[in-house]
C-alpha cells in the first residue's frame, strides 16, 4: 500500500459506494419503469407503487446508516485531538474550531498540529487549507 498522503487520502468502500448504489439506482429506476407500465393497464398499481416506497426506503436507510457511522467516527476524532492538543499544551483546542477542521488536523504530525490548529481557528481555515498545510502527512488509515 502506498504511503498515505493529501493526494491519496480519500478512501472509497466499492462495496457501498459502487456496488450497493448502484443496485439502489437500478431497483429505484426498475421499479419506476414497472410502476408508470402498471398505471396504463389499472391493475397492481398498489404493489407497484409499493416497491417504489420500499426502494426509495432502503435507499434512506442506507444513506442513514453511513452518514450515523460518520457522524460516530467524527465525535471519536474530535475527543482523540481534543486530547492530543491538551497533551502537548495542556490546554483544550479552541473551541472555534468546528468539528471538520478538527477532522482535518488529525493529518498533522505532532510538531505541526498545535500552530496549525491555532492557525485554523483564527484564519478560519477550510479543511482542505489545513490538509495542504500539512508538510509531514499523518496518515489515518482506520476512517472508512
């Protein structure tokens, strides 16, 4: 595997975000299909329209379930660099700094993060600035 950096840092589950969305989208467009042919002969408009509602609900739920998961992976973030920062200042991070640039300090090494997240929190930096401000990437290799 490659060393991870700010190229490279992007990771993508094909299995959800190919292979699960794009059978969502088929379903969702094969049941449309399925639901406007079944409104011109006026019988099993109800089943039809039926799998529409439970397509258009396990895309729902799928979008539900990854976005709950990041959210979860965000508030770890957040106390790992909370902590992180009162170890080398004794000190809590700034508490302008919002949630995704603390999520995109985490690439900083230690001797970069305690200027960069003071930096971030005055400049108000987006997190792709603080990403390209890393000079020593730190890779995170557990976010999915």
């Amino acid at each position: 595997m490659s060393t991870q950096n700010y190229a490279n840092h992007r990771r993508t589950d094909p299995g959800f975000h190919i292979v699960l969305f794009g059978l969502i989208v088929l379903t969702l467009g094969g049941s449309i299909v399925n639901l406007i042919r079944t409104v011109g002969r006026h019988s099993g408009i109800y089943s039809a329209a039926l799998i529409v509602v439970l397509t258009v609900v396990a895309a729902m739920i799928s979008g539900f379930c990854r976005m709950y998961a990041l959210k979860a992976q965000d508030r770890a973030i957040r106390a790992e660099e909370n902590l992180r920062h009162f170890v080398l200042t004794g000190k809590l991070l700034d508490p302008r700094i919002e949630i995704h640039q603390v999520i995109a300090l985490r690439f900083a090494p230690d001797e970069e993060f305690v200027a960069l997240a003071k930096r971030a929190a005055e400049e108000s930096l987006t997190p792709d600035a603080i990403k390209q401000a890393v000079k020593n990437w730190r890779a995170d290799t557990y976010r999915v």
